[in-house]
C-alpha cells in the first residue's frame, strides 16, 4: 500500500533524478538528485526530497520541490477529489494556533497545500498534527504521528527553508 501511495507522491519528480531512500522512524525519506545539477563541494545538489508517513491508510507528505516547501495528503480514497478543486484546511500541531488555508487537488486522491505560518517547523516539535479538510458542507479529519520528525525533515533543510 504505501509504495502505491509514495508512487502516487512521486509522480512528479523528474525522469532524470536519481533517488536514494531511507527510513527515519515512522517516516521515508526520499531524495532526488538531479543528473544536470550543478555540483556543490563535489555533490550534486538534492533537487527534490519528499519525506513521507503514513496513518490509517493516508499519507502526509512534506515536500521540498525545487526550493518550494509544500505539503500533500494522499487520501486512501481513490477519486475524492477533482484535479484542480479548491479545498480549504484547518492545520493544527498537538494544540498550537490553527493554520488556515486553501489546498488544491493534484491528483484524485491528493491535495496539495503551500507550507506557511511555520507549520513544517511546529510539527518538527510536536507529536501530532491534525488537518481538517472542508469540501463544500463535508469536513473530514485526518490527524498523523509525528514521532521522528525532527530527524526526518533535516533532509528538506538543504533545499527549503523550514516554515
């Protein structure tokens, strides 16, 4: 299941990237290095790392994509969404301040939302996090573990900075 799910993650990542895998905890950490990037130091830069859980079927997923930290939720049901809907989301870390926003669907079971108001940095210190999908009048939780975070997403620090 989680390798159809990180596959769906991954469906964006260049054809040309090399990849190298590792788990961290609860959490796999993938990190693509692109075959044309420039060198730095004699290594090639990571152009995309995604680091990845997964809870009762769904998938968090923190994503540095060429220097843009996002966040995805691949949802266990297949064709919840339509490519492109808007969806808004409440984000909340153990009992920090809410974070609201918009997400968009990428993909039938995944939306996609722009990491803001530190949240990638509050989950690094927290033990859970909690997102509320709202979908027209349908409000739905999903809530993940974060234990090993902090270790986990060292790995987006190289490419991203932590928000």
């Amino acid at each position: 299941m989680i390798q159809r799910i990180l596959a769906a993650v991954l469906a964006c990542v260049p054809l040309c990237a090399v990849a190298t895998e590792q788990l961290i905890g609860n959490w796999r950490v993938s990190v693509e290095v692109d075959r044309f990037g420039k060198t730095v130091a004699g290594f090639p830069p990571p152009t995309d790392v995604f680091v990845t859980t997964e809870q009762g079927g769904h998938t968090l997923a923190v994503r540095c994509i060429h220097n843009k930290l996002t966040i995805a939720l691949v949802d266990a049901v297949p064709d919840r969404y339509s490519r492109g809907e808007e969806v808004r989301y409440f984000f909340r870390a153990d009992s920090g301040d809410i974070v609201r926003g918009f997400a968009n669907a990428i993909e039938g079971n995944t939306i996609e939302m722009v990491a803001k108001d530190g949240m990638v940095v509050d989950m690094t210190k927290a033990k859970e996090a909690a997102f509320r999908i709202i979908r027209g009048n349908v409000e739905f939780d999903r809530v993940f573990a974060l234990k090993g975070a902090k270790k986990a997403f060292a790995a987006l620090d190289g490419g991203c900075v932590l928000e």
